[in-house]
C-alpha cells in the first residue's frame, strides 16, 4: 500500500508535465488534439520559443540574473541574522524571530499596489531592483527560520574550541561553522532560486518593459503569429524550457536538500 500511494502521488505531480511536453511536441495544426501520445512530432513549438523576434533568449537572461542575485543576497543576510539569532543571548529574541516569520502570513497580492506606489516615486519601475528587493522580503524568513534551527543544533563548543586554537569569533563562524551549516545554506539557495525563478505577480506589476521581463511573464505574453490565434503550442514549449532547469537542479542536488532539511550540527 505505501508503493501504490508513492506511485499514486508521482502519477499526479508528472501528469501536468508530461502534458506539457506532449504539447510541444505536437505541430501547431495538432495543439488542440487531446490524445495521449503525440500523433506526430514536430520541433516548431521549439523553434518558435527561440525566434529572435520573441526576445525569449533576453527573458531567460533576466530570470537567472534577478534570481541569482536574489539567492545571493539572502544567503549573506539569512545566514548571518540566523547565526546571530541562534548564538546571541539578548531581550526580546523570540518576539524578532516570531516577528521575522510572521511576514510570511502576508498575501503576496496584497503588497502590490503599495509596491507599485513606492517604486513609481523613488523611479524604481523597470528595474531589476523592483523585483529582487520584494523576492528578498519572500526568501528571507524562511532562509533565517531554516538556518537558526541550523545554528542552534550545533553545540558551542565548536567556537570554543576554535577560539582556544587562535581563531577570532569571525574567523570561527567563517572556518568551523560555515562548512558545517553548508547543507543547510544550500537548501535555502535553492529553495529561494526556485520561488524567485517562479514567481509572476510582481514581475508581472512592476516591470512593462519587454527586455526587462523574466521568463513567466514572457511566456504569459507569447501572441501568435495570426490575430487571434492561441499559442498554445509555444507557450507549452517556453514552459518545458523554464522547468528543466529546476527540475535537474533538484535531482541533482536532491541528497544535499535532504541533508539540509534533516541533519543537525555534528554527526
């Protein structure tokens, strides 16, 4: 029973996916044919997503370059505030962390138009900006949840030790604990790279620009060649494109992930 309820379960989360390539694989003349496997395959859909006239190549650009950024500048602040709040003793620390993941409860919907507000007077639309400094609102309490549960796993006695070596507490945290909580700090990369690599709302509200808009809302905004015309086809194909990078990030990094999410500090 356990088997059939895996198998019931991975059915389910591929069956969209599989969808999605069997749609891309069709000709445009066929996009509308529901049968399980492709009649016929044709690489058009494929070729239309890359047509320089789409601008998809500068849309996949500006993803990784907000998500990338993104990622890193929650690792730097998430670990650093997460190490503080594991290891500092002062007033008052339950009520920031509680304070940190409360954020969190906040609809994403709900912050668009005092968004859109304040980015239009400090000139902030059509930035890259825009975008990341909300996706850090995002990432951040989940990176700082993540790792000071890290931190708080592993005993004091790894600083101790490294400060009766020599070390200072800085050259402590970067020497002995960084490449410790190294599992931990990866699945918060890559938990943030995804969100930040998926999310639409507010690339969609902030930015107009077509070369500054990432892959989700390029996709969103794919037209046919006819008026009229669904183009389903290619967004199929746009959408295969933007989920193979995640989904080989994730097999491939999936025993750090795991390792992130269940070990402690010292094995």
């Amino acid at each position: 029973m356990p088997n059939l309820g895996v198998a019931a379960i991975v059915l389910f989360c591929l069956t969209p996916f599989y969808w999605m390539v069997a749609t891309t694989l069709r000709p445009p003349n066929q996009q509308f044919d529901n049968s399980l496997i492709p009649r016929s395959v044709s690489p058009e859909n494929l070729i239309a997503v890359f047509d320089p006239s789409v601008g998809f190549h500068r849309a996949l650009l500006n993803s990784f370059l907000v998500a990338g950024i993104t990622t890193a500048l929650t690792l730097v602040i998430g670990t650093t505030t997460a190490y503080a709040l594991a290891r500092l003793t002062f007033r008052g620390k339950k009520i920031v962390l509680a304070a940190i993941i409360a954020t969190v409860m906040f609809p994403g919907i709900s912050l668009i138009v005092p968004l859109l507000k304040l980015f239009t007077d400090i000139g902030w639309i059509n930035t890259y900006q825009a975008m990341i400094v909300p996706y850090l609102s995002f990432a951040l309490p989940l990176t700082v949840w993540l790792l000071t549960t890290f931190f708080k796993q592993m005993p004091f006695d790894l600083e101790q030790a490294a400060q009766a070596d020599g070390c200072t507490p800085g050259q402590a945290f970067r020497k002995v604990i960084l490449p410790i909580a190294l599992p931990g700090m990866f699945t918060a990369a890559v938990l943030t790279f995804i969100m930040a690599w998926n999310e639409f709302i507010i690339a969609l509200t902030i930015v107009n620009r077509p070369k500054m808009q990432t892959v989700t809302v390029a996709i969103s905004q794919f037209t046919g060649a006819q008026q009229f015309e669904l183009p389903f086809g290619t967004q199929m194909a746009a959408g295969v494109v933007v989920t193979i990078p995640l989904v080989l990030l994730v097999l491939i990094c999936r025993r750090r992930i795991i390792a992130g999410l269940t070990a402690g500090g010292v094995k």
